[in-house]
C-alpha cells in the first residue's frame, strides 16, 4: 500500500494542503516554521489511523492509496444544529450524527443550538466500501521515524536507545527465522545449496554491508555471530550498543527499519533524518534505502542539499507550493 496523494483542509483553521506523492521518494523542503513536521505527523495519524491532534485545528484530512484504498478523517466543533443541519451534505458528518442520534433526535432546534460538540471521525473505504481498521491495518506496512531531534535522556536512555533495543530485538528475530527458512530447505532437501544461502541473506549481507561500509572510519565492523547485533572494534566486542554515537544510532535506525520491511510494499516517514549524521551518511541514504527495500515509498522533510545530492534534486517539492491560506 503507498499514498497517492494527500488533502487536508484547514489546518489552524486557515491553510489547505494538497500533495501528489510519487510510489518511490517524496522530499519535502520549505523555512523553518513552514509546517513540514506537522504535515508528516498528519500523514503519519492517517496512515496508523489515528485522530489529529486536536490543537492542528484540522476540518478534515484524507489520504487516498495507489489501490483504491481512502482513510479520511473529519472533526466537528459546533452546536448539535450546525451538526444536523450539515450531516446531510456531509457524509462523514452524518456517520457522526448517526452515532449520537439519540442526542440530537431528542431535543428541539433550540437545545441543539445550545449544545455544542466537539468530536471526530475517521472513516476508511476500499473502491468506494468501508473496511474495518484491523483489515486495513493488515494491509498497510508504514514506519514512522522521530527520533532524530529527541535525545531527552529517561530512566530507559534516549529515544535512540529505546528505538535501537527495540529494532535490535526485532533484528534478531529476522536472524533466527533466515536460520529456519535454511533449515526447512535442509530438511526437505537434505543439504543446501550455495545460492538457497546467498538468496535467503542477500538483504542482510548488503544491510552489513551497508553498516560496515559507514563505521569504517571508526573501525567498527557488525558482528552476528550470536545471532543479534553487535559490532567488533579494535579485536573485541563493544559491550553495550549505547555507546555508539547519535549518529551511528539513527543510521542503524533507518537502516534496520527498512531491512524490516523485507522488501514489502511500504511507507516510511522521516522527518529531517540527516540530523547528527555524517555528510557522506546523508549522500548515500536515499540510495542504500531504496538498495535494501526497493518496494518502499519515502516519504521525508529535509533541510540538508547533502541528502538531496546525487540526482535526487528534482524529486524535491517545497511545501510553499502545496499550501493556500483560505480565509
């Protein structure tokens, strides 16, 4: 599932937005204070689905996908009259009206003018049918990626550390179930072949690959030999991945969200992810992306000409363009 544009109407109650995205990579560049975060967490709440937050004093948003799928989310902050009254020309209002139906059938013009609400839907349709949110859940394979400018320390580390522990958990379940698809091949076959080894880790040699290639300048090489992540420096182990850098922790990041996918049709959102990253890191992540998961639609804010470098120049769409201030 990929996003084959996005609307929203009234965000702070005075600008639209409307945004043709591409099936491969979407970069999003503008000024400070332009609304590219609060653009990208609003495709990231309809992505999830989840509600707006309520102070992006959005009217509606919609996110229609490449097939045929739409999640479009609607708020209402009015009287019950103003509620009744525009339910009729308003389908996602009058999926709104229908749930409080008791409340508004109950009461006169006057009470209803006199009782304000403050409420949201979301509704999701497939060719024009409503699906269930798990199906669509299902369906869609999306990450979100905000850690980059959130090095608050807590109890459990930085928002890096806990997203890393969290990545090299999953990462060692990808190890153990590569180990089973050999092991299945063994079985069935009674010894395996050279290219079953190659097509089974060919994502994860080049996600090694990829990591070794980027730490060379410390030393550091990625050992799996226990079956999880760790990395070699100066003939030993490092005991703790927490002693990486920022950077090196939200390159690992990215590099781990995407391996992920396993090459699924997916979205991800990133939002500034060049921040502490080394120049040559930025001018090769849209290339080693795409290299370990061609299938997946990026999607990402950026201020830095090093990530854009290499062609991706003409792909950049400046977030000026996308808005109309209404009155």
């Amino acid at each position: 599932m990929k996003i084959k544009n996005i609307k929203i109407e009234r965000l702070y109650g005075k600008y639209n937005f409307e945004w043709e995205l591409r099936k491969d990579i979407n970069i999003l560049a503008g000024d400070n204070g332009s609304y590219k975060t609060t653009l990208l967490k609003i495709i990231a709440a309809l992505c999830e689905p989840d509600y707006i937050p309520e102070d992006f004093r959005v009217k509606s948003a919609s996110a229609n996908m490449y097939d045929n799928v739409n999640v479009k989310y609607r708020s209402f902050r009015d009287s019950l009259l103003r509620l009744k009254k525009e339910a009729e020309s308003d389908e996602l209002l009058n999926e709104l009206a229908t749930k409080i139906s008791a409340d508004i059938n109950s009461q006169d013009d006057k009470s209803l003018a006199d009782h304000t609400i403050n409420a949201s839907i979301i509704a999701i349709r497939k060719n024009g049918d409503k699906i269930a949110t798990s199906t669509f859940k299902q369906d869609r394979n999306y990450s979100l990626i905000a850690t980059f400018d959130v090095p608050t320390k807590t109890e459990n580390g930085s928002a890096l550390d806990q997203q890393l522990e969290k990545l090299e958990s999953e990462y060692a379940y990808y190890l153990s179930d590569l180990s089973k698809q050999l092991s299945d091949i063994i079985k069935s076959a009674g010894k395996v072949e050279m290219e079953d080894m190659q097509r089974i880790y060919a994502q994860n040699n080049l996600f090694i690959e990829i990591v070794n290639q980027a730490f060379a300048n410390t030393n550091k090489v990625v050992d799996t030999e226990q079956s999880k992540l760790l990395f070699k420096l100066g003939g030993g182990l490092l005991d703790n991945n927490k002693k990486l850098s920022s950077g090196e922790k939200q390159f690992l990041i990215v590099m781990l969200t995407v391996l992920l996918q396993r090459k699924k049709e997916s979205i991800l959102i990133m939002d500034e992810p060049e921040i502490s990253m080394h120049i040559d890191w930025q001018r090769e992540l849209l290339n080693n992306l795409k290299k370990l998961n061609p299938n997946c639609q990026i999607i990402l804010a950026t201020h830095s000409p090093g990530v854009v470098m290499d062609g991706w120049e003409q792909l950049v769409t400046n977030i000026s363009s996308l808005m109309t201030r209404v009155e």
